[in-house]
C-alpha cells in the first residue's frame, strides 16, 4: 500500500483494475492493457505517485501482450523483488516511491537495447504526452525528445 494513500482513498483514486495490478501484484491479461499497442512520444509515470518510470523512446513491442521497455527513464527508479509465484522464478518490479507493482523485468530483451524487457502492466501506468512536459513536474524530460 503507498504510505501517502489509506486503502480506502486508493480505492478511489484507481480503477478496480489499477488497484488489482498496483496493490494486489495482480496482473492484466495479455493484450489488453491500454498501452500495449500504443506507440506516442511521452513518459509513462506510475499510476498512484506520478513518479517518472519510463519513455516512450525506450518502448518496444515484444509480442508478449504488455508494454515493454529496454530499460528505465533514470536509473534506480524501481525496486527489484525476487518472484517465486505460480511455480516461475522472476524478478518483480515496484516502484521506488508509492511501492507499486509494475509487472517483470527478464533478460531476453533486445540484445543492441541492452537485453532487457521490462513487462509492464499497462493499469499501473499514467501516459504523459510529450506535448504536455514542458511547464510541468515533468519539464527535465522533455530533452528525450529533442
């Protein structure tokens, strides 16, 4: 649960499907998220806390029926958790602030983007458009994209 939140006001700050994913570690089923098919320039902040977890820049479609990413938009904004659940060895990724589940980082990347594939449900992210950067919390990353 982020500590800036009771259960109660999460609850209704998020959609049923945002709190499942976020709080819950639950997950979306494949190819239905939002943000699996969704190709703008932007950032992609975490859906309870804002904080800035990825960019567009570094999105790419792995066919595995949730957004990927070759890697973060700074380095140490997620928090790595071992995953033992249903019988799978993985590596679970939170964020670093609201403690959000985000989804799975593996190493069958792109091998030229560093290997990595950062599986990330599309319910625990909150798109941020480029055009909207600029005068905001979120000005410094505008520079991605120039």
């Amino acid at each position: 649960m982020c500590p800036k939140y009771t259960e109660k006001e999460l609850r209704q700050k998020l959609t049923p499907m945002q709190y499942h994913v976020t709080q819950e570690a639950g997950t979306e089923k494949p190819f239905t998220g939002e943000y699996d098919d969704f190709y703008e320039e932007g950032i992609y902040v975490d859906v309870v806390s804002g904080e800035p977890l990825f960019s567009s820049q570094d999105k790419y479609d792995a066919g595995c029926g949730w957004p990927a990413f070759s890697q973060t938009i700074e380095q140490r904004v997620l928090r790595e958790v071992r995953d033992q659940s249903f019988g799978m060895e993985r590596i679970e990724v939170r964020s670093k602030e609201a403690d959000s589940h985000l989804g799975h980082v593996f190493t069958d990347g792109p091998k030229e983007l560093g290997g990595l594939r950062y599986c990330i449900n599309s319910a625990a992210l909150h798109f941020i458009p480029k055009d909207q950067l600029a005068h905001s919390k979120y000005e410094k990353y505008l520079s991605l994209f120039i």
